[in-house]
C-alpha cells in the first residue's frame, strides 16, 4: 500500500508543480498589477516568441485557470505514470510547438495565454496512443478520457468562440492537438508493452507444455514396447529335387 502511494505522488508530481506555478502567478498578477498576460504569445511578432514559454502560466480569469487546472493534472499524471523518462520528451514538446504554431499561424495582434494548448497536447496524445497501441491500460486511459473530455473537441474550431462568444485560443488547441498525436506515433514503440495477441502463435513454446508433450511421446513407446507382438507365419517356396518326383 505504501509502495502505492508513493507511486501515485510521484506521478503527480511535476504536473501539480506547474500547477502551483499557474495558480501562483495567476494570483500575483490579479493582486498587484503585474500585466503579466502581454507576455503571451503575439504571431508574427519577434519579441511574441518569448511567449512560447510563459503562455502556459499566464490565464485571463479565475474560470480560465480553474477549467485548466484539472485536466493538466489529470493527463500529465497519465503520462508520467506509462513514460516515466519518456514523459518529458512528450511533455516539453507539446509545450513548444504548440506555442510555435499559434506564432507562426494565429491572428496578428492577439495575444495568446493559457495552458489549453498543453491540455489539449497531451489529452490527444493519450487518446491516440491508447487506440493504436495494444495495452489495454492505455486503451482503458483513452476511453475515460473521452468520457470526461470528449466535449474538448470544439475548442478545436474558430466558430465555437464566435457561437458562444468566448475569446479562446482555437491555434493554441490545434497546434497542441497535433503535436500531441505526432508524438504518440513516433513513441509508438516506448513506455509500457503491448499486451500479446492471444490469437497469435507464439514461435517459442512454453516448457510445460514441452514437458507435456514429451512425457505423451515416451507413455505411447512404452505402451507399444508393451503390446504382445503377432506370430508371423512364413512359406516358403522351394522347387521339388527329380529325385523326390514319382514315377
């Protein structure tokens, strides 16, 4: 049990460091003024490129930051937990090049904040990696997360915000979505096994069943060794000497 536990904190670990992260600045700026939400990501801008790394900090309210809060911790734990060493990998590059495509094709003079696009990253990364790989852990991990997330899918399109006018970075989700899938292919073959395919021939034989069969071979010779062997009769043919014929 206590072995459990310490696995679970530690997978959870470094998402909620983020986490107190977000919501420390997020209180800082609101209390004192800082106007740190221009430090976000601005297209097309040179000096918007910095926003790349404090996007994910930054959020506009407290509903904004609230509605990232859970599914951040919720996927980075996932993560964290199937890719041990891998995790950063897949964590820094949803993080980065989801920032780098709302820069290179979000609108010009818009400021982009908020962890959505890592959200989204990883959610996706998770989904798609539990549907093509055989693990039914990972498989089990998609389906709940589409349980819970499944909504996410129209923040992925411009003409949700203008519909219930919200002003949500739809580049952010998008660049993150795909960055997330990319990467669940290219880590196809790491973190956990797949499970076997149980209507696969294994090429290698288990020993007990070996055994099994070896043991089968050797009761049949014996039985055979055993059974009484059939009399066989033999003619012979010999062609009759002049002396033996009759007169």
């Amino acid at each position: 049990m206590f072995q459990l536990l310490l696995r679970v904190v530690d997978d959870i670990l470094w998402p909620a460091v983020f986490i107190v992260f977000f919501w420390v600045l997020f209180f800082a700026n609101e209390a004192y003024s800082l106007g740190l939400n221009r430090m976000g990501v601005q297209p097309h801008e040179i000096e918007g490129l910095l926003g790349i790394l404090f996007m994910p900090f930054l959020h506009g309210d407290f509903s904004h930051l609230f509605s990232n809060t859970i599914p951040f911790l919720v996927a980075g734990s996932f993560i964290f937990h199937f890719y041990g060493r891998s995790s950063w990998s897949i964590f820094f590059a949803v993080w980065l090049f989801s920032g780098l495509g709302v820069w290179l094709f979000g609108a010009e003079r818009s400021i982009h904040i908020g962890a959505s696009g890592m959200v989204y990253g990883m959610v996706a990364f998770l989904l798609t990696t539990g549907f093509i790989r055989k693990n039914k852990n990972l498989t089990a991990v998609a389906f709940i997360l589409v349980f819970l997330y499944g909504s996410m899918i129209w923040g992925l399109f411009p003409q949700y915000s203008w519909i219930h006018k919200m002003n949500i970075s739809w580049e952010g989700h998008l660049f993150g979505t795909l960055t997330g899938i990319a990467m669940a292919f290219l880590y196809r073959h790491r973190g956990p096994e797949d499970d076997k395919d149980p209507f696969e021939e294994d090429e290698v034989m288990p020993q007990w069943w070996i055994d099994m069969e070896n043991e089968k071979a050797l009761q049949e010779e014996q039985q055979r060794l055993q059974r009484p062997r059939p009399t066989i009769f033999r003619i012979v043919y010999r062609p009759k000497d002049k002396d033996e014929e009759t007169e």
